[in-house]
C-alpha cells in the first residue's frame, strides 16, 4: 500500500503524510500496540506515544471508515479523542488501502470491499462497519481518483 501512497502523493514521499500513514496504517495489530481491539486507534495511540506526527496519527485513526468500526466496537468516543484529519488527506489513503489487496497485488474498490466482507463472518464487527461504510469509501475513493486507478 505504501508504494501506491507514493504513486499518488501530491507532495513527494518524503514530505507526505499520506505516505508515511500508508507505511504505519496497520501498526496497531503489531502486540505492541494492540489494546482495545480497533487497530486504527489502537496504531494511533501507540504512534501517538512514539511522538509521531500528529497528522499521521490522525491519518492512522480515521483510516478506510474506522468510525464505522469504532461505533460497532463501542469506542467511537475513544477515536472521537484523536483529532479527524482533513477529508483531503483522508480519501488519498483510503484509495490506496482499497487498491492494493492483502497481499500487494493491485485491486479495484469493489473488489476489495468485497474481499474484506467475505474475509470476515458476518456477526463480526469489521464485516458489519465495511458493509455500512461502503457508500462513504466509494465516495472516498471517487474524491481521490485522479490517481491512476489499477486495472
């Protein structure tokens, strides 16, 4: 995903905090930092200790409809906590989450929300958030688009 944040940055990798969010989005599933079961927030929290960015830290908060996950966990007023990031920053990352598959290989949007549906059991609260969210991170995705799009 990180290479792709690179495809896509409009301020260069190394000043990008898009980059650098696409690089540590899914920090809080590493032990170190896993707490309370949303790993958006959890990465946020352990990025937010480290001293990171904050814009990086909100990047990693809010990334892919966290929000929508936080409210099927219950912590929506733990994640209302960190700051929301400008949309702007927001949708770029959520284009590049939802264009690279699990296993880095290019993807479009509906394919990888379909993935992610069927990867998670129906009772589980990710399945429940992506199925929610789904009108918002095509609209993400749609604001974001004047990146190259994987075929």
């Amino acid at each position: 995903m990180a290479a792709r944040a690179v495809e896509v940055s409009q301020a260069g990798a190394d000043d990008d905090p898009v980059v650098s969010a696409a690089w540590l989005h899914d920090v809080g599933y590493a032990p170190v930092a896993r707490d309370s079961g949303l790993h958006a927030l959890d990465g946020a929290r352990y990025l937010a200790g480290l001293g990171a960015d904050p814009v990086v830290v909100s990047l990693v908060a809010f990334h892919t409809g966290a929000e929508y996950e936080a409210e099927e966990r219950g912590l929506a007023r733990e994640l209302a906590s960190v700051p929301r990031p400008e949309q702007a920053l927001l949708d770029p990352l959520i284009l590049c989450d939802l264009t690279v598959s699990p296993t880095g290989e290019p993807v479009g949007v509906t394919a990888r929300l379909d993935e992610i549906v069927t990867r998670y059991p129906a009772g589980d609260p990710v399945h429940r958030a992506v199925l929610r969210s789904r009108v918002y991170l095509e609209a993400c995705c749609e604001r974001a688009r004047g990146c190259r799009q994987p075929r």
